[in-house]
C-alpha cells in the first residue's frame, strides 16, 4: 500500500478521511454512527487526534463491523493486543502502515 500521507499532509479531519478512503480504494461514507469508507463489504473508520485509539474503543468500533482502522496517532499497547489475540482478520493502519 502507498503511504497516502507521502504527498502532502491534508488539512482538517474531513480531508484526511476523504484521503484516505481514497488511499484505501473506498468509497468515503461519514456522518454520525456510519463508518467513513466502505470498499464492498469492509468497512473503515479513520480516527484524526493526538491520542491513540484505546482497546475499548476498537471494542466498539469492532461490534458495528469495522474491519479496518487508521489512525494517525496510533493504537496503545492493549489495543493492539486485543486485536491481535481475538480478531486476526481486522486491519489496524497508522499513517498508512498496517500495524502487526
């Protein structure tokens, strides 16, 4: 996968959601309690602050069937744990990289 941040740094969170459904080959989707791309039937949800996603937000985020997150700040330590252990398939990605 490209790192869509390479170019240029979007400005706002709207921008870099629209990238990034971009980048991911998706269709950008939004609004309140909907996912912000969606390529088929993945689903993904982009997360634009300073603080890292924690594991019970990927908890809830996982319960309405997301299957790919980005984040720019990244994920804590059990988050990634979580995902690792409990769902194998669903993709964690921090500035375009997979986290593993």
């Amino acid at each position: 996968m490209v790192n869509h941040l390479a170019k240029k740094k979007p400005k706002g969170w709207q921008a870099y959601e629209k990238k990034t459904a971009e980048a991911h080959r998706g269709k950008h989707v939004g609004g309140p309690a909907k996912e912000d791309y969606k390529r088929g039937k993945t689903k993904g949800e982009v997360k634009f602050r300073k603080n890292k996603v924690t594991k019970p937000e990927l908890q809830e985020m996982f319960k309405k069937g997301i299957s790919e997150v980005e984040s720019i700040a990244g994920f804590t330590k059990p988050a990634v744990e979580y995902k690792t252990r409990y769902h194998k398939k669903k993709k964690l990605f921090q500035q375009g990289k997979e986290v593993k």
